[in-house]
C-alpha cells in the first residue's frame, strides 16, 4: 500500500524515523554524529591528559573546516544521487580535510 509504513521500513530502506514522523538517511546522521565526536574528542581527552591543549582557536578551526566539509558532502549528496558520485565526492573532501589538518597541525606544506 502506497503512502502507509511496516514496521521495519525504514531499517531497510537504511533511513531512520524522527517521531514526527521525518525520515533521515543513515549515513546523514553517521556523518553528524562522527563530526560531533572528532570535535568533542579533544575536550575529552584535555581532562585526561596534559599532551592535548586545544585552545578556543583550534576548537573553532576543527568546527569550521569539519562542519564546512560535512555541509559540503551535504550540497554533493543532493547533486549526485548515484552511489559512485558520492563515493568520489566523499573522498575527494575527506583528502582536503586531511590535507588541511595535517598542513595545520604541523606545516606539511
């Protein structure tokens, strides 16, 4: 029946349901969640160990460029509905992340 939900849908269909009734891909809420977790990451381990000192600067350069990737996979995903497209736009981001990061952190470049 067109328009009505089994139970189980929406495991299948890789999409998991909000209680108002919205549907989110699972890979969207994996991506959010693993951005949230590298920047909650070093807050952690600062409380733990004296080896991490981030400072508001380095909090706020780790949110800019995760968030700003996470936001541009976000605009490619919309653009490219097939798999291969968003596997190549995904890695694409992900090696200038890493690029920029490891620039950052100890001057590659």
């Amino acid at each position: 029946m067109k328009g009505h939900h089994f139970h189980g849908e929406a495991e299948m269909t890789g999409m998991t349901k909000t209680d108002g009734g919205q549907r989110f891909p699972l890979w969207r809420v994996a991506m959010w969640g693993g951005i949230a977790a590298l920047l909650l990451l070093p807050a952690v381990a600062m409380q733990f160990t004296h080896e991490v000192a981030w400072g508001p600067e380095d909090f706020a350069f780790a949110g800019v460029l995760l968030i700003g990737a996470g936001a541009l996979f976000e605009l490619a995903a919309w653009k490219f509905r097939s798999l291969t497209g968003r596997l190549i736009s995904a890695a694409v981001i992900l090696a200038a992340v890493l690029l920029i990061w490891a620039d950052a952190a100890v001057g590659v470049f």
